[in-house]
C-alpha cells in the first residue's frame, strides 16, 4: 500500500465511492464527524487526510488547525460543496495542501492525492537529514556551525536520493563513517540495511569471502557456505570503509562486480545479481594512494561518481565548541551528572588545540573529562590535552610544518602520558593503532 488515508465526511454515500476509488492503493480509514475524528487523534497519524469543511458537529477549518498541531507530518486536502475564494484562501494559510470544490472528476483527485504524498515524503527526508545530523553532532541539529561542514551536508542532501557511488575522504576519525550513515538515511534505500566493512581489518585471505561469499568446502576453513557482504547489503547501502587498504588483486575483481552489478561465491559456479548502492571511504589522499600502488586508479574512477572531503577539525575550529558542549551533555546524561558546562580557560585549550584524532579525540575527550571532573563544570585541569608549541629537542629533522610540528608534539605528549603505551596513546588520541605507528614512523619519534 501506498499509504493511510482518512476521510472525514458527513456523507456516507461519498465516503463509500472515496473508499471504492482508493482502497486498491491506500489504507482507508473513515470518521463521519468531528467527534469520531477527535476519537482518531490516539492513534497513529494517517498519511494523508480529505476533510469536509462542513460536518454536522464541527468547522473544518477549526478541525484543520487541530489535525496540523497533532499530526504535523500529514498532508490535508479540503474537499468542500460550497466552495468560496476567502476559505479557500483560510484553509490554505492553516495548512491545507490543497482544496478541491464538489462535484470532481476522480482522475484529478488521485493526481493531488499523488502530490501531497510526495509532500509529505520530502518532508520526512527533510527530517531524517535533520535527525541523521543530530546524530552527527551527538543530539544537537545546530551542531555544526562551520561553512565547510554545511556544504557537505548541502551536497548529500543532492545525491543522497540517486545510486551514484560516492567517495568520501577524509583524515582517520573525520567523520566518514556517519557522513556514510547520512548518506543511507537520505536515500532511497533508509528502509533497509546499510552493511559496514573495515576493508583494512580484513584479514588478506578472507576479504574476498566476506565481500563476495564463499561455499562450504571452497578452501580451508570454509564449513559453511558463507553469504557475502553485497548479499547481506541487497536492496541496502554497501559501505566499504578504507578501500585503499583492500588488496590490488581483490579491486580488481571488485570492480568487475560493481561493473556486472553481479557476484560470484568462492567456490560457486553461479553469479548473483546485487543491487546495493556502494559509498566508499579513505583516510589516504587518492592521487597519493594510486601513485603508491594502493588504489587501482580504474576502481577510483568507478566508485568516485561524487567526492565528498571532510575537513579536519583544525579546519573547521567553529565547529569545536558545539560538538563539545553535544558530547558533554550526552555523556553527563550517561554518568548521571550535572555539569553547568566548561570554563572559559577550558573553551580555550579545547578551541586552540588542532586535534590530529578529529572529531574522535574530540568525543574521547569530553568524556574522559566528565568523568575525572570534580566541580561543578569541566575546568583546564581536567582535560588531559595540553597547551604545545613545536620547540624540537631531540635532534631530529625538524623541517616541520607548523601543522605537523603540533601533530607531532601532540603525539609526544600522549605517549609520556601513557608511559609509552602506544594503544592506550592511539585510543586517546582517537586515531587507529596502524595510524599512529606510521606517524612515529614519519616523524622520527623516539617511542
């Protein structure tokens, strides 16, 4: 079915060939007065509404105004025998979608009948952006203050409805994964599922089972047949996280699957048709990943219809202050506390510090904060960043950029922290294990 439909008719002759018309495609409920309709107000909200103005008991224009503060979402389209300019004009500004005069000709009933569906699904795509960006910001829509993020949402909430591929890069804990999640509620496909996979956790030998499926006995240790993440993902979003750490030799055939729209299990002798829509991500700069061999640059062209960039949040340091405060009332609501908020002293180390871990360190923080916080707000001394300044002691290279140089001190203070170790450091810093160890690794740090 299409949708619920109520009528709200004085006239049972009517509602019967209402019903008649519309039954093979919507649900069909009925009220015959304003009190069976104010009856009907428990219940969940109809889709759409065809409202008499004149019932034996009520007003319809008053009865409009009660269905739009209680079912906000549904559309209402007046159907009146005695039709005038001035309440047309009235039921429209108390929001009626449109206003239909008796006697109609059917076909033009079902055509604004179509419409305000319509209207009323943009409207609900509109709030799942809204919720999907509440999400984003930890329970807070207005979280995201930066002209750089805004944009970013501005541009999924374009392509979100199509099935074009989509590319989303970005520095480790950005925020790919939920710009991913926004991506999947905008689209066509929120009602069902979106299948995650962190092609770099993959083990090199079993990606392609996971990915592709396999079948009970294809190779050691395969004791059952093994669906496949594009199966699981069928009719729902597909999200290959860090795409450029998926091995050369299994791009290749990824691309063939997503040029075929078809996969083959290990093992199998019969190909499957998928139909999943594919968003990608990657930490590496993709000219830099195809250069080193990491990224087939045909499997690139494939999956990068639309690039999406998440700026990092030293980039976007507008956006610091209203994640922060998102996150310290999320989780003061988990610990049961009352925190009035930070001190200035304490805004300040978290707006003049560049977070190499993003939005990830940013979240770890605040909630290492709320819990190590003793007054009545988290105060400096709470936080476990500090205030650094790149000033090399340890003989190294130091033709830093500034950028890398507070990256790197950043790093060096974690680690004393941690007493060196290098997952506690990870962890705090919001980073995975793997990245850090390449940061040491590129900053010459004496771990």
């Amino acid at each position: 079915m299409k949708g619920k439909i109520l009528i709200v008719d004085d006239e049972p002759l009517l509602r019967s060939m209402l019903k008649a018309l519309l039954e093979k495609e919507y649900t069909i409920s009925e009220a015959d007065s304003g009190a069976a309709l104010r009856k009907l107000f428990a219940l969940p909200a109809p889709d759409l509404v065809l409202l008499d103005l004149r019932l034996p008991d009520a007003n319809g224009l008053d009865l409009l105004v009660k269905i739009k503060k209680l079912w906000s979402d549904t559309e209402v389209v007046v159907i009146t025998g005695e039709a005038t300019f001035e309440a047309a004009v009235l039921a429209t500004k108390r929001g009626a979608f449109h206003f239909i005069t008796k006697p109609f000709e059917n076909s033009m009933l079902l055509v604004t009948i179509e419409r305000a569906l319509e209207n009323r699904q943009q409207k609900e795509e509109n709030h799942s952006l809204r919720r999907a960006v509440a999400t984003m910001s930890g329970g807070s829509a207005a979280v995201f203050q930066s002209a750089a993020v805004q944009a970013v949402v501005r541009t999924i909430e374009r392509v979100a409805p199509s099935d074009v591929t989509i590319l989303i890069t970005g520095e480790s804990g950005s925020g790919k994964e939920v710009i991913a999640d926004l991506i999947h509620s905008m689209s066509n496909r929120a009602k069902n599922r979106i299948v995650k996979v962190n092609c770099a956790a993959l083990p090199r030998d079993l990606i392609e089972s996971e990915l592709f499926g396999s079948k009970k006995g294809s190779y050691t240790g395969a004791h059952a047949d093994r669906e496949g993440l594009f199966r699981q993902a069928e009719g729902g979003t597909l999200f290959l996280d860090e795409i450029s750490e998926m091995p050369i030799d299994t791009q290749s055939k990824l691309l063939r699957v997503l040029q075929d729209q078809e996969v083959r299990p290990i093992g199998d002798t019969k190909s499957y048709k998928t139909d999943c829509r594919i968003v990608a991500a990657t930490n590496r700069k993709p000219d830099e990943a195809i250069r080193d061999g990491k990224l087939r640059e045909d499997l690139f062209y494939r999956i990068s219809a639309i690039s999406v960039y998440i700026p990092p949040l030293r980039e976007r340091r507008d956006d610091i202050m209203p994640l922060a405060n998102a996150f310290l009332k999320r989780y003061a609501a988990q610990a049961k506390r009352a925190l009035t908020g930070f001190t200035p002293q304490a805004m300040d180390r978290l707006t003049s510090f560049d977070w190499p871990g993003n939005v990830r360190q940013l979240q770890n923080e605040v909630q290492r904060a709320v819990l190590l916080s003793e007054g009545p707000g988290v105060n400096v001394t709470d936080l476990s960043i500090s205030e650094v300044k790149f000033i090399p002691t340890d003989g190294h290279d130091t033709s830093y950029t500034l950028l890398e140089g507070v990256e790197r001190n950043a790093i060096i203070q974690m680690l004393k922290e941690t007493g060196g170790n290098k997952l506690e450091t990870a962890k705090r810093l919001g980073i995975g294990r793997q990245t850090l160890y390449n940061k040491i690794k590129a900053y010459a740090i004496d771990a």
